[in-house]
C-alpha cells in the first residue's frame, strides 16, 4: 500500500522505506529513485573535517549556498543551488520593485562578501509561487533561472532536494546559514555565518506562533531562543544532513517574530509540501 509516506517509483510502484530518494542506494526497479537525482548532490568535496548564535562557516562548508546582491544594496538574500542553472529562494525577497531579474547577481562559491574568486551569475528569470500569500508568508519559495549556468565545483555544488514522502523528524538537528544580522537590528556580516537548530514539533510551532503557521511551513531553533535566522538570511538553506551522508534541503528561510527570541523559533518554507511545484518549473 502506498502512503504520503512512501517514495513512488516511475513505475507507479511505491519502495517501504523511510527516504528512498538519493540516498545512493537502487530501491525502484526502474531506478527512478536515484535518476531523478542531481548528480552528487547534497555533498560537500571541498570540505575536509550571522545568523543569531553562530559561528563562522568554513571555505566550501556549504557549497550550495549562494548570495543575492541587489543593485548597489549589496546582498539582500540568500538562496540554494539545486543545479547548475537553477536556484531556490523565498518569494518575500522580489516583491515590488525587487522583482526584476536584471536588478539581481547570484555570487556562488562565495565565504567572505567581496571574494573575488565567486562565481557570478545573471538571473534570467523569477518564478515566485503563484499562490504566495504576502500577509502570512504561505507559499514563501521562488524559483530563480541563472542566465549561465554555473560550473559545478568542488565549492559551488547543488544540495539535494527531498521528496515529498520525506521525512525530517522532529528533534532532527539541521543547520541554518546565511550573511544576515548577527543580532535583531544589527548589520549584515561579511563572514557567511552557520548554526545549528532543531526541528520542532509542529503541535508546538503552532501554539507558539498563535496559530501562524500552515502545512508549507516548519519551525527550527529553539524555545529557550539565543540560535536562529535574521534579517538577511532570508531565502536561504535549513540544511540537513541524512545517515547516508548526504544533504538534502528542508527549508527555506522565511518570516519569524525578531530574531533569536525565547518562544519566536524561526519560520522556514517546508520544503516536501513544495517539491511537486519544484518539478513543475523545473523538470527537476
């Protein structure tokens, strides 16, 4: 019997087994599980052993994170690379004025703001949800088509996306990333910045968010607060990293109340009730 659980093969035949998909292993007879993959996504080559309560990220520690520079504002958002033409970031960063694609540069393989060895890209086109909600952050993800496509190296590199049967369960450490406010009202860093933050029950997101929440969201941090997202890490990756070793993208960082509060964990984009939207667009 198959279940919202079960991975679905090509075949229409369903594998019993927690997150079949790009775990490096041939579940479905007709492979589908491991074709539909990016190849190797989700892992780190480069990598040899602000966020709220972070600490600076290693060179090539998270290859598939990339910065969104707008204008002469310089970077505005975060965003993931999911091939090598194709990004996935939050709808909230191209409202308005913000949703002209010329405007925007894509820096991949980039640690410190102003590397000059990142790898720049124009984005060729803006696909926000259709279905985006501009008062509740509901379907808070976008899709970003580059004008080139970026060469795959070892520190730019596309983190895998989940199947919708995917399971991140709760208590589930995962890690937030991005060139935001290192403290509510602060000034972006240069470093890229990492934390770590566990998934939280979604009983519990919904009582502490006051009912806020809907099925495409998820909430990460912690209650006691001190770790999370800020202003700027917007669009950007909640990584997680599986048994197999690889990792596969969660969410998207979305809204939150300030940053880092006791009770306020942050609001992400849940990434297994979009990823039927995610091929739609892309084919991938």
């Amino acid at each position: 019997m198959c279940t919202e659980f079960n991975y679905k093969c090509g075949d229409g035949s369903c594998v019993n087994k927690a997150n079949a998909e790009c775990d490096g292993t041939k579940d479905c007879e007709d492979g589908t599980d491991e074709a539909n993959c990016v190849p190797q996504c989700g892992v780190r080559p480069f990598k040899q052993q602000r966020i709220v309560g972070g600490t600076s990220a290693d060179l090539g520690e998270w290859p598939w994170q990339i910065s969104l520079h707008y204008g002469r504002l310089g970077h505005a958002c975060g965003a993931s690379i999911i091939s090598d033409n194709w990004l996935v970031s939050a709808s909230h960063c191209f409202m308005d004025q913000y949703n002209d694609p010329s405007k925007w540069l894509a820096f991949g393989g980039l640690n410190f703001q102003g590397d000059p060895l990142a790898q720049i890209r124009r984005l060729k086109q803006i696909h926000k949800h259709q279905r985006y909600n501009e008062e509740t952050y509901d379907y808070d993800i976008a899709l970003i088509e580059l004008e080139a496509p970026y060469d795959l190296l070892p520190k730019v590199h596309p983190i895998c996306l989940p199947d919708s049967s995917h399971i991140f369960p709760t208590g589930m450490s995962c890690w937030v990333t991005g060139w935001g406010a290192m403290y509510e009202g602060g000034s972006k860093s240069m470093s890229l910045q990492k934390a770590e933050v566990k998934i939280i029950n979604d009983t519990i997101c919904s009582v502490v968010t006051e009912g806020q929440v809907t099925s495409r969201m998820l909430c990460s941090g912690y209650l006691t607060g001190a770790i999370d997202a800020c202003q700027g890490d917007s669009g950007g990756p909640l990584s997680c990293r599986e048994e197999n070793g690889k990792w596969f993208l969660a969410g998207i960082v979305s809204w939150g109340e300030g940053c880092a509060r006791k009770n306020k964990p942050g609001i992400y984009s849940r990434l297994t009730k979009l990823r039927e939207w995610i091929r739609e667009v892309t084919e991938l």
